[in-house]
C-alpha cells in the first residue's frame, strides 16, 4: 500500500501560485466544468422561461444567423435587498422513488437512484452594487455518491475565487460473483472452499454458484480550488489546483496461459482489480492583452498517483506439464502490475500582434515533461519453485534443468535497476497569421511542429541468473512446457527469441496551413484550406508518413429563410517504404551471443501487414446541411453527411466507412409553448483482412509456407445507430407540462469469412460447416418517457411532480452461456455482462424562491 504523498506537497505550491495579491474575475477561466447530475441534465427539475420571450425590446421569437430558433432564456430573478447586498435563490427540495431493475448498471451509469429525500438544486447569488462584489452558490445531491457543490466570490474587476465539491458514481457490473475475497483491495484471496492450485473446475463452479451477485462500481470525487485576478487593467493572473480519487473495483484479468490450447489446463481468469488512485492537477497562468500586442505565459502540471503498485491473486486451478512422466510445480500465485505514478508539467508562452489589414500574427511555444519513476515490481509472486520437475526431487539443477527457484526471480534484486527512471520530453511550436487585404477577402496561413522524445531505456536483466527477458505468464507456462521459460540466455538458452527492451517511440510531425474565404456575394460564402502534414515515428514500420488535405465549404443564404451548407474534403496519406519488423532491436535477437534457431528466426508478421496509422489511405469526407424558417415560430434542419476511408492494404484494415442522416423540427410560437421532434441515423462499415501464421518460420510473404494463402480470414463489421426524441412543454395559467420521449437504438453486426480451417486459431468450440457466417446480432436499445407538472402555488413557491419511466435492451453475443455457466473447463468468468432492464423513477420537488 503506498500514501497518497503527493497532496499534502502539492497544496503549497498551489496556494503560493494562487496568491498574486491583487485579483480579478477571468470568465474563460475555472476548476472545472459545469458541474452537473442525471436530475438536472434530464430536465427533472423546474426550470421556467421568460414570459417576455427571446428579446425584450422585440415581440416574437429570434433566431440566429444561421436560421435556428434561440431558446427562451429561464425566468429573470427578483432579487431582495439585505443591507447593502441584493440576493435571489431558490431551493428544491423533495422525494424521488425508483422502482423496476433499480440495481441494474445501465440504469445506473453515472448516476446513483436511490430512493428517499433529495436536493434538487440550490442556487443562491448575493451582489453588492456599491463595489461589485458578489458571491453564488450552486449545489444538487440525489444520492449519498451523487452530488455537487460549487462556490464562487470575488469582485467585478477585481478578482474570482472559485471552489467544486463533486461526486459522481459509475456502476460497472451489477452481476459480479467473484471467488475471492478481498475485493477492492490488491490481494485477491480464495473462498475458503477452495484449495489455490489444487481445485478441479466443479469445485470453482460450486463455489461460485454459492456467491450472491454483487454490484462493481467506480467513484469519482473532485475538488478543487480555483483564483482568478487583475492585477492591472492589462495584466490577469489565474491559478487552480483540483484532486479527482478515483475508489471502487472492477472486471480485470489473470493469467495463467492459454486454457484454450491446454484444455483441462492452464488458467484464464477473471479477477477483480482495485481502483484506488488520484490525480491532482495545477494550472497558473499570467496574460497580458495591450492594444496591439497580448501575451500568454501558462503552466500546466499533473500528479497521478496509485494506492497500490500491484494486484496479487490465487489461481484455483493444478496445472499439468506436457511431458509424460514429469510434473508441475503447485504455483498458484498470479499478479499484475497497476498503472505506475508518474507527473506531468508543461510551461507555454504566446505571443500575439495585430497586424494591418486587419490582420493578426500569433506564436505559441511550449515544453514538457513527463515522467515515470515508480518502484518495480518482482516478476513474479511465487515461493519455493515454479516449472516443471524432472526428476520427482523438487530441487531445481543440472539434472532438474526445468525447475526453477522461486528466489531467483521474486525479488527487486532481480531486476537491472530497482524504479522505471523513464521520461518524455515533449516541444511544440505553433505560429498563425490572418490578414484580410479586401472586404470581401480574408487570407490565413499556420505552421506548426511537435517532438517527443523518449529519455533512457530499460533493458529487462537478471543479474541473479544472467537471464535477459521477463517470466510469461506468472511462471505458468514455464510450469506446463518445459524449458518455456520466456527468457534467454546465452549460455542456456542462446536461442530463445523473447522481448527484452521497452520500446521507445520518439517522433516528430510538422505542418502547414494555408486558407482562403471569399465573400462572393451579400449571401455567399466560399472557403478554401490546402493542409499538408509530415510525421515521422522512430521505430515504426515507417520513418515517414505524409498527409495532404484539401477543403472546399461553401455558405448560401440567398433565399429568404433558408441556410445552406456544403462541404468536402479529400485527404491522401502516403508514406516511404513499409518495413514488417522494425522491433528487432526490443528483442533477444539483438542481443551479442544470440544463435539463430534451427530453420533461421522467425518472421516476425507477415510482409503484407499495413497497420491502418501507417497505410496508404485516401479519405473522402462531405456533409450537406439545410435550416429553413417555416414562418415566424418553426424551423426546419436536414443534414446528411459522409465519411469514405479506403486503405491501401491486402492484410489490415481495408474499408471503413460512415454516413448519416438528421433532420429536426422546432416550434415556439410564444415563452408559454414549445415543441420539437428530432430523428438521426448513421451506418459505419468495416473491412479488415488478416492470415494466421501456421509455422513460425523465417518466411514472411503471404502464399508462403508460414503464411500461406489459405490461412487467411477476413471480417465484416456493420453499425447502424439511431436515435430519435419528441418534446412538448406547454403552460395554462399557474400549471406548466412537459412531455417527452427519446429514442436511443444501436445495432451491430459482425461476420467473417475464411478460406479454410488452418486460418482459425481455435477450432474446438464447434464451428462447423461452411467457410463463412455472422455473429448474433449486438443491439443496445433504451426508450425514455417521461411526464412533469410544475404548479405555482404562490408568486415564490412551487410544486413539480414528475414520472420518468425507461426501458433498456442489449444483446451481447460475447456474454452467452455465462448466464447458465461462469466456469468453463480453466476459465472463470466473474461478471455476466450487461442486461436489460425497466425501471421507472417518480418524483416531487418543492421549489421555494429564496
């Protein structure tokens, strides 16, 4: 267990840059943004507009520029006066109840339903005319880890302080039946009936059918400090400081090898791994803004911290050597490491001056560093001896060559250095220029470059065994194939071909834009922008990778009351010659005193791979859109939209395709009555194709003998995604209802294609018959209605009464089967996936204006 050390340092430095002395509010600035909860973003609560509509000065409804019709502003407040100080508030208070699949984690995601009293929403704002000073105050709460508090005062030219409290759930699984204890901590412990190690798999599916289902969640909490000032009439200064713990357990993995080429072997695991963990953030800045030139100077800095350093588990399962007449060692402990500290800092600086013609020229620079230097783990977690024993003596030496001690790779002392000591170091530099030589001509143009480089290297040794290389498989695999060690050696194992480095992926990209609007008529817009980008990866298949991009939009509104837009853009990727295997470095192939196997090293993917961040692509990408004012109170908006994306490809990603289609209808014929009507769709297309490597031979050409032409397989995904909504609000006299349905329904479907059974790499499930077929459909599917009723009961009082009801439907073909079995031969599965649920949520808040 490790402290979380980093707070305590990190709130001085924060106060020391949040205290520049003079001080003044900077709206662009905060801790955050807008805090929120599912009661407030589904319109639960009260929110009444202005009966004078969307002008003051003009009856009727107003639209913007591009034809849409601007919402009705919310009720303006009464203020009271208290002394010298106005204020105004309103506080809701009330009940809700849920009733249904209350538990089920879809409804439950990213919010908490829990029956009993709740806080709507408390706002309050105190102003003090004399000298601008104010103060507000928001919060909402409907459940004991859902809910929200922020705080703002300062003075209108003066300064802003800023405070968030925010907690926010996230139920990952409400159907985990986990066989060890200790959930939500990193030692994974079996049930008692369990033996580790020595348990057939009725005994781990007993066991499990005695575990009550469970509910896995994750929750967030964040605060946050937030200062913003004036220190001159020219000069802002800003500082923030915020925390985010992160606190609850998840469906991870554990492995001990492959159950599902060992059948009756092995171990495929589903642990539960805990999240506990925070990340604190700085951010300071200083701005100047003159009357030709600004400057921005800004840091940013990021501090993650993990309370553990490992997740350690029991495995329940014996494992069995391959080799007649041998046995395995009783290993059972597993790990895995969890995400290392590390910090982040960023410093930047702009510089922006005016220029003629109505121009501006703009320079950014910044640099940063991020860095890694947790403590390493052991290898591996087990005590006394893992491989397989020979001989029947359990001593691992010359004439016990696969057994292996314990000691030798489950200390620090086996590692080459004790922490990561790893960095990158990141530069940028950006410049843009605008000008606009003719009323009706504007010109722009931006160059940009970026860097990252990686700082040192870890070299994976054993200076106790002179082993290069890591245990696989928390000494699994060693313990089933003999001699499998996973490391190598030049004495004992010259041959073994095994990563032995980290892979450190430096790289750098530069650009340039350049751009043209014309105004071609009073209603007529045309733009133009030529892009190329260069990106060039060290150790990628490719050093260099080229992007140009050419952009034509173009803006009508000639006709009276109709908006129209279009758009298109081709993009074209090449690059210089692929290379298959750049890794060869990262391995043990590299290494002095390596020995090629019999039959030469392995090829390490086949020649004809294109990775789809390096292929040679060419894009395609339009979209139209149309906003047309039926009348004074209505509107009317279209769009249809496309993305094309060919790759140049015979094994990868060759296809992958989008189009969409919206229109939506609004009516607002006065404050006291509006309607809309909303539906959308949109497909993807995917096409990949991929060949199975049948030897591991030194051959990388496809039609070879490694790769040869009926090894290969190609897959077929299809999306299609819709949703739709309806809403009503209409009020009569004192009583104001609203109504309304939305629609969300996503359907994917998969299928596949082989040229014969030496593609697949497990064939055992039995699938029979045909060399093609689809994958059961996937669907995701929720309908919401919901009703509500506000009553004034009086000027400043209100009653709301509300009635949500939802259903949700989902389809996941990768969770079959667990619902009648969660233990497969080696494999437990410790959650059974998502499921449907109805659920219906009523409520009544009393809403009082302060």
């Amino acid at each position: 267990m490790r402290p979380y050390r980093f707070t305590r340092a990190a709130l001085p430095l924060a106060l020391a840059l949040a205290l520049p002395g003079q001080a003044g509010a900077d709206s662009g600035d905060g801790v955050d943004l807008a805090p929120g909860n599912a009661l407030l973003a589904r319109g639960l609560v009260d929110e009444a507009n202005d009966a004078r509509g969307t002008s003051w000065l003009r009856p009727g409804q107003r639209r913007s520029p591009a034809g849409n019709l601007y919402g009705c502003p919310l009720e303006v407040p009464t203020p009271e006066q208290l002394g010298e100080w106005t204020y105004d508030g309103r506080l809701q208070l009330g009940w809700i109840g849920t009733y249904g699949d209350t538990g089920n984690a879809l409804w439950n995601r990213y919010v908490r339903w829990d029956s009993g009293m709740v806080l709507g929403l408390l706002e309050l704002a105190l102003r003090r005319p004399a000298d601008g000073s104010y103060a507000d105050l928001r919060a909402s709460r409907i459940s004991s880890d859902d809910g929200f508090i922020e705080a703002a005062f300062g003075r209108a030219g003066s300064y802003k302080v800023q405070a968030l409290l925010r907690e926010m759930p996230n139920v990952v699984s409400d159907s985990a039946r986990p066989i060890w204890n200790g959930v939500g901590t990193n030692e994974l412990r079996l049930l008692p009936s369990l033996t580790p190690g020595a348990s057939d798999s009725a005994a781990v599916a007993a066991a499990l059918d005695g575990v009550a289902p469970r509910q896995l969640q994750v929750v967030r909490s964040k605060s946050g400090l937030g200062l913003d000032a004036y220190l001159t009439p020219r000069w802002i200064a800003r500082a923030a400081i915020s925390e985010e713990r992160r606190s609850g357990a998840r469906p991870f993995g554990g492995a001990f090898f492959y159950n599902f080429l060992f059948p009756g072997n092995a171990g495929v695991l589903e642990t539960l791994r805990p999240v506990e963990d925070a990340t604190v953030n700085l951010a300071a800045g200083l701005r100047y803004a003159g009357d030709r030139w600004r400057l921005d100077f800004a840091y940013d800095g990021s501090f993650y911290r993990d309370r553990y350093r490992r997740l350690r588990f029991e495995s329940p399962f014996a494992l069995t050597p391959t080799r007649p007449g041998t046995t395995s060692a009783p290993i059972y402990q597993g790990q895995f490491a969890l995400e290392p500290d590390n910090d982040y800092h960023n410093l930047r600086a702009g510089l922006t001056r005016r220029l003629p013609w109505n121009g501006e020229l703009g320079v950014t620079i910044a640099a940063g560093r991020m860095r890694q230097n947790d403590g390493l783990i052991a290898p591996i977690a087990c005590a006394g001896v893992f491989g397989v024993d020979s001989d029947g003596s359990g001593v691992p030496g010359p004439n016990n060559p696969f057994l292996h001690a314990c000691s030798d790779w489950n200390t620090t002392a086996s590692l080459s250095r004790a922490s990561a000591d790893l960095r990158i170091d990141t530069y940028a530099f950006d410049t843009h220029v605008t000008v606009q030589p003719l009323p009706t001509l504007s010109l722009r143009g931006k160059l940009d470059f970026r860097r990252e480089d990686y700082r040192n290297a870890y070299l994976a040794y054993n200076p106790l065994t002179g082993d290069y290389g890591y245990i696989t498989e928390n000494g699994a695999q060693a313990s089933i194939q003999p001699g499998a060690l996973g490391t190598w050696n030049p004495l004992t194992a010259p041959s073994v071909i095994t990563r032995v480095r980290n892979l450190p992926l430096d790289r750098q990209d530069y650009g340039a834009e350049l751009g043209a609007d014309w105004q071609l008529a009073e209603r007529r817009s045309l733009s133009l922008t030529l892009a190329t980008r260069r990106d060039e990866p060290t150790y990628r298949e490719r050093r260099r990778i080229d992007d140009d991009s050419f952009k034509l939009a173009y803006v009508d509104r000639r006709i009276d009351g109709l908006t129209l837009r279009a758009s298109y853009t081709l993009i074209d990727r090449r690059g210089d010659r692929y290379v298959s295997d750049p890794y060869a470095f990262a391995y043990s192939i590299s290494l002095p005193g390596f020995v090629a196997p019999v039959g030469g090293v392995p090829a390490f993917t086949v020649d004809a791979l294109r990775k789809y961040d390096l292929a040679d692509r060419r894009e395609h990408k339009a979209a139209v859109s149309a906003t047309i004012a039926l009348g004074d109170t209505a509107s009317l908006s279209a769009g249809l939209q496309g993305d094309w994306n060919d790759y140049d490809a015979t094994i990868g990603r060759q296809v992958y395709d989008r189009s969409g289609a919206n229109v939506q209808w609004e009516w607002q014929p006065s404050p006291q009555t509006r309607a809309s009507v909303h539906y959308g769709v949109d497909r993807a297309r995917l096409r990949l194709a991929n060949v199975a490597d049948v030897v591991f031979g030194p051959d990388g050409s496809l039609g070879g003998p490694d790769y040869p032409l009926n090894g290969r397989w190609w897959a077929y995904d299809k999306q299609r995604n819709r949703n739709a909504g309806a809403n009503l609000e209409q009020s009569v006299g004192r009583v104001r209802l609203d109504l309304s349905w939305n629609l969300v329904d996503a359907r994917g479907l998969t299928s596949y294609r082989f040229a014969s059974p030496v593609a697949l790499a497990y064939f055992a499930d039995g699938l029979s018959g045909g060399d093609s077929g689809t994958f059961p459909a996937m669907r995701y599917r929720v309908d919401s209605l919901s009703l509500g009723a506000s009553i004034a009961l009086t000027p400043r009082v209100s009653l709301r009464a509300f009635d949500l009801f939802e259903r949700g439907r989902v389809a996941d073909w990768h969770y079959l089967g667990l619902d009648a079995a969660r233990v497969i031969d080696h494999r437990v599965y410790s959650d059974g996936g998502p499921s449907g649920y109805t659920t219906n949520l009523i409520g009544l808040l009393l809403d009082l204006r302060l």
